[in-house]
C-alpha cells in the first residue's frame, strides 16, 4: 500500500540546489519522523543565517528507507565508531 503523507523538513541551500538540479538523489536525516515509500518529503529551503526559510520548496518521493539504527548486525560496534557510514546514491548500470 502506498502512502500519501507529506513531511516538512529544512534543508540549507547548498543542498537544496543540489537536489533541484538533480545532482543529490539521496537524503540523510535524523530518524526522529515516521515515514513510508511514497511518502512525500517536503524540502524547505531555508537560511542559517536569517534563521528563516526563503519561500523556496521541492517535493521529492521516497523510494527507499534504510534505517541506520540497527545496523550493528552488519558491523561491530567498534567498526562504526572508527569508520562511522558512507550514505552513496547509486544507480545500476545498463
């Protein structure tokens, strides 16, 4: 079942640009939200240094959530606390 909900979050300019311009096709975020696949992630441009959002917004789908939190059953404890996760946006080859 697809949902349909729609997620506010900010998000600085530089990364805004990169996700207009198609370069960013990932997010990482605080998993402090619930959301599913086909829920929309509302991105809000907003300025750190004004404290203030600049009217500018994306809407973009989630397709994919990988949830970090219990990834010590891939990896040791140790082994994330010296080498931390690499988020990578990936694209099969044809």
């Amino acid at each position: 079942m697809v949902s349909n909900l729609k997620i506010e979050k900010k998000t600085w300019s530089e990364l805004f640009e990169k996700v207009k311009s198609g370069e960013k096709t990932f997010d990482l975020r605080l998993a402090d939200f619930d959301c599913k696949l086909g829920d929309v992630l509302l991105l809000r441009e907003w300025n750190p240094k004004t404290k203030s959002y600049t009217g500018r917004e994306i809407d973009c789908e989630i397709l994919f959530k990988l949830n970090t939190k219990n990834m010590e059953k891939f990896h040791t404890k140790e082994e994330i606390d010296k080498y931390g996760f690499a988020v990578l946006s990936i694209k099969k080859k044809s």
